[in-house]
C-alpha cells in the first residue's frame, strides 16, 4: 500500500498546508475509493521540529479535539520551527470509535515501525515513522485510557538508559504541566510508537489524560494549556512568564504497580482515582456473576502510593488492569 506525502505539502518551504493523506481502501461499496487521513505542517524559520499525534487509539479523544483546535488556530507567524499535526493517527479506528482498526483488527501502538507492505495500521505505522518521525525533533503522543480504563490526568515518559535523553525529557514534562508526570514501565513496549521514537534518540512525551471513552472540561484544558507549555517549551511558540502548574514525578513500581483482575466478574472500586493507598489496603471487590452465595474477592494494594488508573468498565475479564499504583519518583538527579 502506498502512502505518499501530499503534493501541496512543502517540508522545504515556510507556511501552513492542511492536507490530506490518501490511504487506498478498496471495498464493496467504494471499488477505487480512499480513506482521506488529515494532515497539518505549520513551518516558519529554523526552530525545533515537533510532531503532534492524536487517536493513536481511535476510543481516546482529547488529542483529537486538542490537535484539531491547534491545527486551526496556528499560524506560521506565530511560530519559529515546524509543527506537524496528525489529529486521528489510526485514522479508520477513530472513525468507527474504536481502539483498534476495524478494517485490519491492529492496535497501531503495536504496530510501529510499520511495514509499507503491510495492512491498513502497518502501512500508517510506516508514513509516519519514516517521513515524519524523522523529520522531528520531538514527538508528542496524546492517549487517555480509551473505553476500558480511566486515569487521573497524566503526562507519560518512560526509563530511558541514556541520562541526556532522559534529562531533557524530564523537563519538556515537567513544563506540560500534567497533574502528574508518570514515569512508566510498560507492559508490553514492542512495537509502540514510544518505543521507537525513544530509541532513535529523539524526545517522546505520551499523555494518559482521562478515559472511559468520553471527554472533561478538565482533561481538555490540561491537553489545550499543556500543547502551548510545549511549544514555549522547545522555543516554537516565544517564552512568557508563566509560572507552570507544579507537576508530581512518579512512576510504577516494578512490584506491585499493576493489578490485573484475578478473575471474572463486576469490579467494585473503593477508593476514588488519586486518592493515598496503604501497603495492604482493600481497594476493590470483585463479585462474581455466575455464583451468588460465594463470597467477593478482595483487591488489596501490595504498595503504597496513589492510584493513578482504575478499570473504565465494571465488568471485568480475568486479567483485565483494575488498577495502576504509583509512587514519588525523584528526578533530582536529572536536574
Ligand atoms: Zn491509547
């Protein structure tokens, strides 16, 4: 499948294009037809090269909305550098409201690098690691906990081994400005867009701002305000005196960050997103629907810390994230 960056694109040139990727999708009901996947570049001068992505899961809706208001409010006098926005990345998913893509089942945070002889997320994956990862300084990933998980509103990063890559990431974090900034150790990290993006050396920032599969005020501001903290950030937007909204480094444990469902049934949370858990705390219940007298079993915290995610979905699957605990990460020795 061949994706092509737009004719009316200019990577070379100053200005703003607002165009569209055309992505071949041959079906019964439209034999030669396309799926149009927008796509903005806002360019002025030298500056830093940053790449905004949104609906890398097509249930998250905050980067969308955020990205989609940016593209059209932006103009290139008011930056110096290079702004590319792709408000819905997986873009079929998003159309149909999924976090999957309906057309070939892929989750496009798996799917990175991408193949461009691959299905529909493969060849996206592709584009966009190639012609515009590359063309980046910075890449910003927006998510939220898409329809079966919710968090209290944070900025994503991840351990990185090189100490200059991680300095510099902790601090274009910290001036987000997210409530909290997650210092997070992934489940399963092939094939993300973090994963790559981090171990070609350049800054990658990921959010986790709400979720359930619905939007807040309060999500969307922090999305709208913490965009415009980053391109102050990286100097593409000029400096002011903000002072940031202080932001809480943390990150999950390795013993006892997450807790998956021990089996199936209809989760009680006890405790409400943000809230202190102790060592040993009961935070949930877990009733089981198919015997009534058994008793419910009980979900209690291995670690002290805050809880951060809670399954977006009362009824839960065995294994199903029921919950993320996390505690103060110090990032004095990066500063
Ligand atoms: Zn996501």
């Amino acid at each position: 499948m061949s994706i092509k960056i737009p004719e009316d694109f200019k990577f070379d040139s100053d200005g703003k294009f607002v165009s569209y990727l055309k992505i071949p999708h041959s079906t019964n009901n439209s034999g030669w037809g396309s799926l149009m996947m927008p796509i903005i570049l806002i360019r002025n001068g030298k500056g830093k090269k940053i790449l905004f992505t949104g609906g890398n899961h097509g249930d998250e809706y905050e980067g969308p909305i955020a990205l989609r208001k940016l593209a059209n409010e932006l103009e290139p006098d008011d930056i110096e550098g290079q702004v590319i926005i792709i408000p819905y990345l997986n873009f079929p998913a998003i159309l149909e409201g999924s976090r999957l893509s309906p057309i070939d089942g892929l989750n496009m945070n798996r799917s990175f690098p991408g193949d461009p002889q691959g299905s529909i997320t493969l060849a996206i994956a592709d584009f966009v690691f190639q012609e515009l990862v590359q063309r980046s300084d910075v890449v910003f990933d927006f998510h939220s906990g898409g329809s079966s998980m919710i968090f209290e509103p944070c900025a994503v990063i991840h351990h990185l081994t090189d100490a200059q890559q991680m300095k510099k990431t902790i601090s274009a974090t910290r001036s987000f400005g997210a409530p909290i900034s997650l210092v997070l150790r992934e489940l399963d990290s092939e094939g993300m867009l973090d994963t790559v993006v981090e171990e070609s050396g350049r800054i990658f920032i990921s959010t986790e701002l709400g979720g359930g599969g619905f939007l807040s005020p309060k999500t969307l501001n922090i999305a709208e305000k913490g965009i415009r903290n980053i391109l102050r950030h990286f100097e593409i937007l000029p400096k002011n005196d903000d002072t940031f909204q202080g932001t809480r480094f943390m990150e999950t444990p390795v013993d006892g960050g997450y807790i998956m469902s021990p089996n199936a049934g209809i989760y009680e949370p006890l405790i409400e997103l943000g809230e202190k858990v102790n060592k040993g705390q009961l935070i949930g219940r877990i009733h089981s629907l198919t015997e009534i007298d058994c008793p419910a079993v009980e979900i209690t915290s291995k670690i002290e810390g805050i809880l951060v995610t809670r399954a977006g979905r009362a009824p839960v699957k065995h294994w199903d994230t029921i919950a993320v605990i996390a505690s103060d990460f110090d990032v004095s020795i990066y500063e």
